[in-house]
C-alpha cells in the first residue's frame, strides 16, 4: 500500500474517531437530561446548515454541515425575567438585549405542558449532572480506549535482544564518521556485539531485563566484566569494559530529568553502545487508570500554562523558532501526526494502530478536561453557575432570606461571547501554526 494512502488512513481513522467522541460527548448530556423529564427539542453534531435530520418522538437528531463540535438543545436553559415572568428586561442596551435574546430562545419552544421540563427548574445537582455528562463521556471513552491500549495491544517495552550499536564514542549531540580517524570505537563495538544479539548475562549474572542491565552497566565504569549473548542460536562469549560517559539523567516517567532552570541533567555512568529493542507487551488491568492519571495531569498542565504556551505557538507560527513538542495543536495537527504514523512502513502494523488508539484517548482526556474550564460555553462554565446557584440559595436559607431562584446564567452571554471569539482565535492561530510550522514529533 502507498505511504500517500497509508497517510489518508490514518487521518480518516482520527477523523472518524474525533467524530464519534464528539457524538458521544453529546449523549453525555442527552441521556440525563431525557433522565431528568427535560424536554430535548434537538441532538446535532457539528454547526451550519443541517445535512441530514430525523426526528424521534419530541428530539430531532441530526448532522450538520461543519464538524467542529456538536451540541443538545433543551427548553428552559434561561430562566425568564424574573419580575414579570416574561423575555423582556426592563432596561435595554446591547449586554440585556443578549440576553433577552437568549432567554427567548430558550423558552420559544416551551408550551403549557412542559412548565415542569425546563431546564432551569431542575435542582442544582441535576444541573451538574447534565453538563458534567459530556466530560464524563470523554473520561469514560479515554480510560476504554487505555485500557485496549495496554491490555490488548501492550506497552512499548524494552526486551534483552541488542537493537543497535554505536560504533563510535562521542559526546552528547555530536556525530562522527564512523570511517574516520576521529571514532573511537564503543566498548560494544569493539567486543564485536551486534544487532539481533540477545544479552543472557553480564559480569557473571542472569540477565532478565534490560533495565536491569543498563544499572549493572552503569556501575561498571571502567572495570572488564563478562558478557555473554545468544546469537542466531548460539552462545557467544566476550568482555567488555564500560567507559565512563555523561549521560541522560531519567525519571520514572522514561523522560530526561530538567535542573530548576530547565536545562537537562546529566551524570556520568558507564556507557556501553548499545540500544535495545522493544516489543509491545500486554499490561495488567491495574496499569490502565494510572496511565489514564497521567494523561489527565499532562493535559492539565498544558491548559493550566496555555496562554504561555500559545505566546509560544505565535513566536514560532511568526519566525523561525521551533515549535514546542509538548504545546497545544490543532485538529489539523492532530490529522497530520495520525497520517504520519500510519505511513511510517517501517514500524508493524500492530504498532502504528495502537499510536493511533493511543491518540484518540489522549484526544478525548482533552475534551474532558478542556471542558472542564470554569468558563462558559465550556461545560465547566455551566458547573460554575449551577454551583453559584446552590450556594446562594443556602446563603439566603441560612440569614431567613426568601429563596432567590434558579440564577440566571443568561447574564453571563457577553462574557460567553468574549471567551468563544478567543476560543475563535486560538482554533485559528494553532491551525495555521498546524500548516506553516507543524510540530515534529518523529524527528
């Protein structure tokens, strides 16, 4: 198959992937708000015009013509205006006119029969539970797409087998032609290891795994120790003398530790020249909310420092600084980055499908927590009302005061609309960042 087919592929995987998470987002509020009585006049996914609609009983479900999200429709989302009971507000100007726009939208469809199925009237937790249904989903969708992850496809781990080796000792970051005067050959390179080797034991011990290697490797700086491997069905025994190299410091994450300023730490062990192979191997059930855990704390901490990150994003879109690996991309990033695995031939199969079930559940932890901003439109923006709601009803049940009602979270819309054109604008900037200065994740 050609790599430009193969890279069609897989964007329409993430593509198709992105589609159902969004439909499933929706049912995440769809299925407690028909729970709950709420009437639900519409389920859409995607805005613009309607390309196919069907109506069943009182909700019409149907596709829209711009896939860059969905939404449900439920009568009552405003409550009315408070003195009269009616859409108009007692003043004007353009921040009432919003919302009286926004409330009569709410309640143009609600008839004599549905005073009791708005969603207004519903009890604060109720409320919550609608909107958080949406995250919940994405949480839900992430954590199974994980666990196929780790418990069917398996984790990238590292076997005994030798991949490679280096044939020449040189300092991080630099090259040498292995031809010239200027290599010097690695301890592994001269002992005449090879690829395809399989490293049985070293300096006289059953080797097991490679982590366990690599310490005993470490600790060997300079001293000649026995190595033995199997190679294409044999025994082949030599020695080795480890050199004494800086090399990465890494974490229990597998990820280069940083100083406090940022730059990468190093500490000199004994080096070797050899890298391993890896093969994916099934994970007990007990590792999928852990990795879940991590993502959610990754995403997190991108959204928690995004403005930083999307100064960033403009630097690097805008000159010719490099775009951060870890920093935010767009949905036509993400297209890129799924076509890019697909057409990588060199990698099986079986690998390149679970980086991309791998994508669709970091994809959905995004959504989750993404929504989860305390900002409107965003689902956490409604939390944050219903929530409002509930602890000024108890402030006023605790001084004696008459009960204040449902909040009207309509006042809010002129800050929904700032939040929604930044959100605009970022969409915007990233997918044109996305086009001129993609981010390079396979070097």
């Amino acid at each position: 198959m050609s790599p430009v087919l193969l890279f069609i592929l897989g964007v329409v995987f993430v593509a198709l992937g992105i589609a159902v998470s969004i439909a499933l987002h929706e049912v995440g509020h769809l299925l407690p708000a028909k729970l709950f009585k709420v009437r639900v006049t519409k389920y859409m996914i995607g805005f613009g015009p309607t390309l196919w609609s069907r109506r069943k009983g009182e909700t019409e479900y149907g596709i829209k013509a711009i896939p860059l999200g969905g939404y449900v429709s439920m009568i009552g989302m405003y409550p009315p205006n408070k003195d009269d009971g009616g859409v108009r507000p007692s003043s004007t100007g353009m921040f009432q006119t919003l919302a009286t726009e926004a409330r009569s939208m709410a309640h143009e469809e609600v008839g004599p029969a549905d005073e009791n199925r708005v969603f207004y009237k519903l009890p604060v937790w109720k409320k919550i539970i609608v909107m958080l249904g949406g995250p919940g989903m994405n949480l839900l969708i992430g954590v199974a797409l994980t666990a196929v992850l780790l418990m069917g496809f398996g984790a990238a781990t590292a076997t005994t087998t030798i991949s490679d080796v280096s044939k020449c000792q040189v300092a991080e970051g630099q090259t040498v032609d292995p031809e010239s005067a200027d290599c010097r050959p690695t301890p592994a390179a001269a002992a005449g290891l090879l690829p395809n080797d399989v490293v049985t034991s070293f300096d006289g011990k059953v080797v097991e795994e490679w982590g366990q290697l690599t310490e005993w490797i470490r600790a060997a700086a300079g001293r000649e120790v026995a190595i033995t491997v199997e190679r294409a069905g044999t025994e082949v025994s030599t020695t080795v003398t480890p050199v004494l190299s800086a090399r990465p410091v890494v974490g229990s994450d597998g990820l280069q530790t940083m100083d406090d300023e940022g730059q990468p730490l190093y500490q000199d062990v004994g080096f070797l020249g050899i890298g391993a192979k890896t093969e994916l191997v099934p994970q007990p059930a007990s590792t999928v909310l852990p990795m879940a855990g991590e993502n959610i704390r990754q995403v997190a901490g991108v959204i928690l420092n995004l403005p930083a990150r999307v100064v960033g994003v403009a630097q690097a879109a805008f000159s010719s600084e490099p775009r951060d690996p870890n920093g935010p991309i767009s949905v036509v990033g993400v297209g890129r980055v799924a076509g890019e695995v697909a057409a990588m031939e060199e990698i099986p199969v079986e690998s390149r499908v679970a980086t991309l079930v791998g994508l669709l559940a970091g994809l959905n932890f995004a959504l989750a927590v993404f929504n989860l901003v305390p900002l409107l439109p965003l689902d956490g923006g409604h939390v944050a009302g219903a929530l409002y709601e509930g602890v000024r009803r108890q402030v006023a049940r605790l001084f004696g005061k008459p009960d204040p009602g449902a909040f009207d979270i309509a006042r809010l819309l002129p800050l929904t609309y700032v939040v929604a054109a930044l959100l605009m604008g970022l969409s915007a900037l990233l997918i044109y960042a996305d086009i001129v200065k993609p981010i390079n994740l396979f070097g």
